[in-house]
C-alpha cells in the first residue's frame, strides 16, 4: 500500500468536498434570498389583498344603502303618483257633473 498515494487520495477528495461544499452554501444563500424575496411578496400582496377585501366590502355597503334610498324613492314616487292620480279623477269627475248640469254634451 502506498501511503503517498493514499494521503493523495485523500488530501483531493477533500477538496472536493469542500469545493462541493462551497457551491452548496452559496447555492443556499442565492435560494435564501429568493425565499426573502418572495416572503415579502406575499406579504405585500397579502396587504394588498385585505386592502382589495376592504374596499369591495365598502363598495357592496355603499350600493346596499344606495338600493335602499332608492326603493324608498321608489315608494314615495308611487305613494304622489297614486294620490295625483285621485286628484285628476276628482277633477275629472266635477268637470263631467259641470258639463252635465249646464246641458253640454261631454266631447269626446
């Protein structure tokens, strides 16, 4: 057995290792990076998201009260139509009996 070559052997083979070594660290601290990278992506986008959330929250609140004035309006309009409506019937019905009383045939 050569002892030489054995030292050899090993003294290479170590380096290997630490060379391979090296790369891995470094290849390491490059994915390290990106997983910081992306973490603050996410949380920017997550911050983002909830802020998307809030607003659409806020719009459907907005139009809930914005349907709701509305269908009062609705109400109201419907209440002055039906009351104006009275009104003009009345109206027509006294100009009918004054037309009547005075001996006019109504025109048609």
């Amino acid at each position: 057995m050569d002892v030489e070559r054995t030292m050899q052997f090993i003294l290479e083979t170590q380096s290997r290792v630490e060379s391979t070594a090296r790369m891995h660290d470094e290849r390491l601290g490059r994915i390290e990076g990106l997983v910081e990278a992306n973490t603050k992506l996410v949380e920017a986008n997550t911050t983002r998201i909830g802020q998307l959330v809030e607003v659409c929250l806020s719009l459907a609140h907005a139009q809930e009260e914005t349907n709701q004035r509305m269908q009062e309006g609705f109400r109201e309009l419907r209440e002055i139509q039906a009351a104006g409506e009275y009104k003009l019937n009345a109206l027509i019905n006294a100009v009918d009996k004054l037309v009547q009383r005075s001996g006019g045939a109504p025109q048609p």
